[in-house]
C-alpha cells in the first residue's frame, strides 16, 4: 500500500492532527493517498499492522501515521519538525511526490 504511492496517510476521519497533515501536503502541492481508518473496511487490521510498526502505549494507533516513499516517516511530530528543518522537501521529491 506504502510503496505504490509516494506519500500514505493513515488516518481518522475525527482526527484534527490528522486533517492538519492532509491539509500541510496538499498546500505544498502533494496529493497524498489517505486511509481513513475508521471508515476503511480493512481499518481495524490495519490499525493492528500500523500499532506493531508505530508501537504506541495502548491499544490504538497514534495517528496521523504518515509514509513517504515506502518508509515510515511517523505522525504529524515528526512530519512536521521534517518541514521545519527543510527536510520534508527533499523527502517528497526523492519519492517522487513533488515534481519542483
């Protein structure tokens, strides 16, 4: 799922950390692949999957859960100290998310 599109969002519909993400890509001129996990018919195994790779202290996932290129970049912490730092650029158009 991760590694056929350049930038996945594992997410809640709910979820305003998660909208925040959304809303970050799109104004950078991504168009990311985005899961919403409580209404993904394969949502509750998915969120089994993300919580074994995420870890997290409980029985649910930390979301946003966000993938560039194939690899787990993290939620909106680090996704958003990526950007700050200049990094988060680089990221998306070596994936191939970003043409400019």
């Amino acid at each position: 799922m991760s590694r056929a599109n350049p930038v996945v969002i594992f997410s809640r519909s709910t979820c305003f950390m998660c909208h925040a993400a959304k809303r970050l890509f799109c104004s950078m001129g991504v168009n990311p692949t985005v899961y919403e996990l409580d209404e993904y018919p394969g949502g509750k195994d998915l969120e089994r999957v993300l919580l074994e790779l995420v870890g997290g202290g409980g029985n649910a996932v930390p979301v946003p859960v966000v993938f560039i290129g194939g690899k787990l970049v993290g939620g909106m912490d680090r996704v958003m100290g990526s950007h700050i730092s200049g990094t988060l650029v680089p990221l998306l158009k070596e994936a191939g998310a970003l043409w400019l």
